[in-house]
C-alpha cells in the first residue's frame, strides 16, 4: 500500500458531498481539508463524462494547493430520459439551480412516463498526488434504482428524495450510514481503496 497521505485537499464545493466524502476517505488521510478552506476556486466542468471531470476538479485543486487531491464527480442517469441529466445533474434547471429546481425539472420531464422510472446514480472519484500525476487513481461506483413518484425523506441532498430503492425507501429515508454503506459515492472509495492498497 501507498504511503499514507499527511494532507488531502477535496475538490468540492458541495457540501453534502463533502460530509460524505470526509466521513468516507479518512484512511486516504490523517487531515482532509475541503478546498474552499484555501481559497481555491472550483473548476468549471468542461468534459463530457464523470471521468473527466472528476480528474480536471482534482489536477486543478492539486495545482492550487500543491497537495494531494480528491475529486468526485456524479450524478443521475435516468433511461427514459437516454441517461439525463447525467454530467449535468447539478446545473439540469440552469446555472445556480438548487436541488429542488433540478427535482421539479425532472418530475416535469418524466411526466407521463409509467413506473419503473429506472435510474442509477453513478460516481467517479479522482485522485491525484500531483497535479501532473501521471498515474492517476480513478474508480467509479453505480447505486441502482428508480424515480419516484413525488420527493420523499428529509435526509441526503439532490436527487435522493426521488431515488427510490428496491425496498421502497428513497435515498433521502435512510440513515446516513447506511447510505454511506450502500451509495454510489461509498462504492467509488471503496474501489479507490483497494486500488490505493494494491500500489507499490
């Protein structure tokens, strides 16, 4: 296994992803520090998967910082929609849309679609050690559901008051380890882990 990480700045402004993210990675790193603590500006997403942007967010943030850097990106593939919003879930309502507008833009473009609305939540994570790493670490997690009818839950953020599990619940009714344990975001780290394991 690598050496462990003294510092590891995360690429994110969101902080639902963040608390996830930091609750998750502490075996990458004895300190995790959000990006926004120094001052470094999120990157604009110019690539057309979660792949590419995930590692432009951590080359950016490793570049800013000179410290390591971890990047996450994903979003909502829904079928009947050919994948939408996918890499633009959360802008789907427009630049500066929060997370009920992107719901009620989704509701609205799956009006008259009949049940299973079958959808996945698909993460990539990004690490980096330098800016110009050339070997980067990517790993991608994928949580399968459904959209649900109307939002339910009071938990999570973005699309998790429509993603509807198997057993009913949507993202938003769970408890917060257990979605730490089942989501795509856990599945991605968990893939980064082994692969962080398995090096040199």
């Amino acid at each position: 296994m690598a050496a462990p990480l003294p510092r590891l700045v995360v690429a994110t402004a969101n902080a639902g992803k963040l608390a996830e993210l930091r609750a998750l990675a502490r075996e990458l790193a004895a300190t995790i520090v959000p990006q926004v603590e120094l001052g470094v500006v999120t990157a604009e997403e110019t690539e057309d998967s979660f792949a590419g942007n995930a590692l432009l967010k951590a080359r950016h943030a490793a570049r800013a910082t000179g410290l390591p850097a971890l990047a996450d990106d994903s979003g909502l593939e829904v079928e009947a929609l050919h994948g939408a919003p996918g890499v633009y879930s959360a802008r789907y309502a427009g630049a500066g849309a929060d997370d009920r507008a992107n719901n009620d833009k989704l509701l609205a473009a799956l009006a008259g679609v009949a049940p299973p609305r079958r959808a996945r939540y698909r993460a990539v994570l990004a690490l980096v050690r330098a800016a110009d790493d050339p070997r980067p670490l990517l790993a991608e997690g994928v949580w399968e559901g459904r959209i649900a009818a109307v939002p339910r839950g009071a938990g999570g953020f973005g699309y998790d008051p429509l993603f509807e599990l198997e057993d009913g619940r949507t993202a938003a009714e769970l408890p917060a380890a257990e979605k730490n344990r089942r989501s795509h975001r856990a599945q991605a780290l968990a893939a980064l882990l082994a692969a962080w394991r398995a090096l040199p």
